[in-house]
C-alpha cells in the first residue's frame, strides 16, 4: 500500500500540521493530493479542536505545483485537455477555503513552493520561510496563467508591479528578497524552521479564535468595498467579537495584569 | 381597545413568539422548527406557520411579522418523501399548495430571515414574505427540474418578477444553487449580513415597522404588491385612492399635526 499523500499531525495545542507528502515529487499535485488536501482542510475547518492549521512539505519541497506528469492535464489521443474543470473542482475549492475559513491558516514554506504550491502558500494568512527556500510562478514558462488565485493574491501581497515581474519573467525569488518584499512575513534558518513555525502557530492557537475568524471575514470583505460600506459591515463585525466569551476574558485579563486564556468563543 | 392574542403555543413544528417593540407595540416571531429535516415543509409544518401567521395579523398589537429557520437552515425544500408515490390526482384533491396562498392574503408585512440553505418550496416561502434579510451563508435555488418537476408555490411567477425572464430561466432550468450576494445583486433580497446577526436585523428591521401607522402600513404594502398584477396605469390610480383614503385615518392627522409641530407622532394604529 502506498503512503497516503497528505499527513495530517494534531498537535496538543490546538495546532494542526498538515504535510504535502510525496517527497519524490517535490510534494507536486496528483488527483489524489489535491482531493485529499481538499478534505483535511474540510476536516480541520469543521473541527473544533482545531484552532490553527499549519501547512508544510515532506521532504526537500514546500510543493512543486501541479505535477505535470499526472493525467487529468495531459491530452490523450490528441483531446483537447479541460484545465478549466481541472481548476474548478482541485485548485479552487482549496484556496477558497484557505481564504475563506474562520480559522488562521499558516504556510510553513520548507524548500520550493512552485505554481500552485507557490499560490497556496500565498493564499494562506501567514508566511514562514526557511531561509533555502523559494517561489516560483512558472506557468508563464509551459504557457499557462498564474493560476490557483496567483493573479488575485500576489498583487494584494506584493502590489502589481512586483506581482507582474513574478507572474510574466517565472523566475524563481529566494526567501531573502521575499521578506523584503513582503512575500512572507518571517524569514528563519532552515534547521529552526520547524521550531519557529509551530510557536507563531500555537500563538495563533491560543487566540480568541472566533475574534481571528471575524478579522479574517473583515479583511477579505473591506478588499472588494468602498469605505463606508466597510465602516457598516465592520459595526457588524465588533458587535459580533463583543459578544463572545473571549472578549470578556481579554477585558478581565487586562484588568487584572494577567495573561488571557482564551477557549476560541 | 386591542385585542391581544397569544398564539397557540402547542405547536408541534414552529415555534410562535411576540417580542415587545417599544409604545405597546409588538412583532411576531415564527420560527420553523425541524432542524433533524432541515426544516422540510410538511403539510403539517405549513399549517401551523399559515395559522400562527394568521393570529399574527389578527393580532392589533402585533405590527411586522418575521419568519425565519433559525440560524443553520432556513428550509431545505418540500417533504419529497411524502410526494414521491403520489398520483396527479391525490395532489390536485389534497391540493396543500392552496394553504400556501393564505400567506400572501396577509395584511401586515413578513420578514423573510434566512441563514443556510432556502431550496425549493424554501426559496418560494421566502419570496413570498415581503422583506428577505439574508446571512451571508444562505443558499437559495430552485431545484425542482433535478427531480423531474417545476417549482410548484410560485417559484416560476414570483422569481421570473424579482430578477427577469433571463435570470429566472437560468435559475430555474439548471436547478442550481445561488449565494445570498447573488440575490441581491439581482434584486431578489433585501439585505445580507453575517450569519449571527441575522434574526437580530429582522427583528430591528421589524420593530422599525411596527413603530410605523399601522394603517399606512398595511395600505403600502397593499400598493407594492399590487405592482405585480396590474397595468401601470391600474396601479397609480390604485395607489392613489389609497392615498386618499388614508386621510380618513387618525394617524394621518395625527402624523402631519405632530410634523408641524415639530414634536414625535403618537399613533393609534386608526
């Protein structure tokens, strides 16, 4: 029996680490990961215990992207190959939920993250990248357009300019020029790497959940609103966050000098 | 002076509240109540929301009604089961459609407050209220072709209406779902907000009106509905005998004195 392409490790902490699990691939995408990657994010979305999802690769790569090698994209017998319902039903329905669930997503970027993989790592909430590693858009270079939401994630993360030069050279960028330009938020040596991540996520797995969700729900709203409409549906938001049982816990904790212990409510 | 009624409260499907909205006033509250179903809508279910409904609007106190599924479901469609072996005939004679049409005889104004999935008999439960308040999770659609028939409580009239001949064929045609944005981009809905504010919208939205003079308020809704089935010119001049007629009322007078005056209007709902 092979090795299942996704692992999936709950930590006590309410952090759950998710593995792109085929090594000799570079962790690229096949049918079968981009379906099994699709349900542990189902999974930990509807999971309680769950507070903060971290997502990493086996092996020397973050994820090579779609795996060039596996059928659904090639054609056969001269057929026309459908890249269309290849995105809506593996790549789409993935990053929608990175983006859309009320849970804090992190990329733990160990090695290469290229095409999709590059796309998932920027549709998550945060970055953190060993110091090896490196971003490639390179559907430029097989003729294909960033796909996997690249177009709509990179110029909200590293504005248009440098969204374009990533999307039309398909040259790589190193975890050094990333940090500068805002790619990823943390840059670390690859032998702590693993470390540093599971602390940024168990401090996110600590937080006022609900409250993160909601900031979550607020800044993906305010990024398709005019001002005024954003300041109403932000009323709804705090009015929302002031209800739940870690607001009150954070006001107490601050009164009395001590540290919040938040449940996620 | 008003006559207060509580509706029944052994209602087996629904659960049927008043809640105060400020000056004696007060909004009725319905909320379907079968979530092991997603809040399938049996004869029986119908019956008791037609009927507290009805209480509702018998009720002087009572100004807005509001009907909602609470905060998963709204209602996932018809009870199929029941349908399923059913002959042309036990449909035509048990006919349970008809109890629906007692929905639209209402007087007063019904908030529609929908959060998950309003399907089928679901969606056309909503577009009969007169105000929809959406959560940002509902889901609506018209899928009855999936099983071999049409919408069957106004899904092709009322629909075909709200968002057109082109939208609505699509809707209706390909069965699928459409998210709370989609329908009020269309036009279909009034509002949407995030799913745990919902009921709560309503019921503001809902004590809003029934602050409102009761009369006026049932005469505005008489005339907005009555756009849908008149010619234009038919409609202005209903409009316009309500208009006139409404000076006969005691809130009128006391509307425009207390605008002059510079001062609240006291309203009697007369």
């Amino acid at each position: 029996m092979s090795s299942p392409s996704i692992l999936i490790e709950p930590q006590d902490t309410g952090v759950l680490l998710v593995k792109f699990n085929r090594p000799d691939a570079l962790n690229a995408f096949d049918d079968e990961m981009s379906y099994a990657f699709q349900d542990a994010l189902k999974n930990a979305e509807k999971d309680k215990a769950v507070r903060c999802i971290l997502i990493t690769g086996e092996g020397r790569g973050f994820c090579a992207g779609q795996d060039l090698k596996s059928r659904s994209i090639t054609s056969e017998n001269g057929a026309v190959p459908h890249l269309g319902e290849s995105i809506r039903k593996r790549y789409a329905p993935i990053i929608s939920r990175l983006r859309n669930m009320e849970k804090p997503t992190i990329a733990m970027v160990n090695g290469v993250a290229a095409g999709a993989g590059a796309s998932i790592a920027f549709a998550c909430d945060l970055r953190i990248a060993a110091q090896s590693a490196k971003f490639i858009q390179a559907f430029v270079k097989v003729g294909l357009v960033p796909d996997s939401g690249a177009c709509w994630l990179l110029p909200r993360l590293v504005g248009w300019g440098r969204a374009m030069e990533l999307a039309l050279t398909g040259e790589a960028i190193n975890a050094e020029k990333a940090l500068d330009w805002g790619l990823v938020n943390r840059v670390v040596a690859d032998e702590s790497l693993q470390e540093e991540a599971l602390a940024l996520a168990t401090q996110m797995a600590q937080g006022p959940t609900k409250a993160i969700g909601l900031i979550k729900r607020a800044m993906n709203r305010a990024m398709s609103m005019d001002l005024d409409s954003y300041l109403e549906y932000e009323a709804h938001t705090q009015e929302i966050a002031g209800r739940t049982t870690d607001y009150k816990e954070g006001v107490a904790a601050f009164m009395e000098k001590r540290p919040a212990q938040f449940v996620g409510q | 002076m008003t006559i207060t009624q509580t509706p029944a409260t052994n209602y087996q499907y629904i659960l049927a509240s008043r809640e105060e909205a400020g000056a004696g006033r007060f909004i009725g509250i319905v909320q379907l109540n079968r979530p092991d179903v997603l809040n399938a809508l049996s004869p029986d279910l119908m019956g008791e929301l037609v009927e507290a409904l009805e209480t509702f609007d018998n009720d002087a106190a009572v100004g807005c009604m509001i009907v909602t599924g609470g905060e998963k479901v709204f209602a996932a469609g018809a009870d199929i089961k029941r349908m399923a072996e059913a002959s042309a005939v036990d449909m035509l004679l048990i006919d349970q459609l008809a109890r629906w049409d007692r929905i639209r005889k209402l007087h007063k104004p019904v908030i529609a407050a929908v959060n998950g999935f309003a399907l089928g008999g679901g969606c056309e439960l909503t577009m009969m209220c007169d105000i929809i308040i959406a959560g940002e999770n509902a889901k609506f659609g018209q899928p009855e072709i999936n099983i071999g028939v049409i919408p069957g409580a106004g899904g092709t009239q009322r629909l075909t209406r709200a968002v057109g001949k082109a939208k609505a064929m699509e809707l209706i045609l390909t069965g699928r779902h459409f998210t709370a944005q989609e329908a009020l981009d269309m036009g279909l809905i009034t509002n949407v907000v995030p799913p745990e504010l919902t009921i709560e919208e309503a019921k503001a939205m809902a004590k809003t009106i029934a602050g409102k003079p009761a009369i006026a308020v049932r005469l505005a809704k008489e005339a907005i509905l009555k756009a849908f089935d008149t010619t234009i010119e038919g409609g202005l001049d209903y409009e316009r005998k309500l208009f006139y007629l409404l000076f006969a009322s005691a809130d009128q007078k006391e509307g425009m004195a207390a605008f002059m005056e510079k001062r609240q209007p006291a309203w009697t709902g007369s």
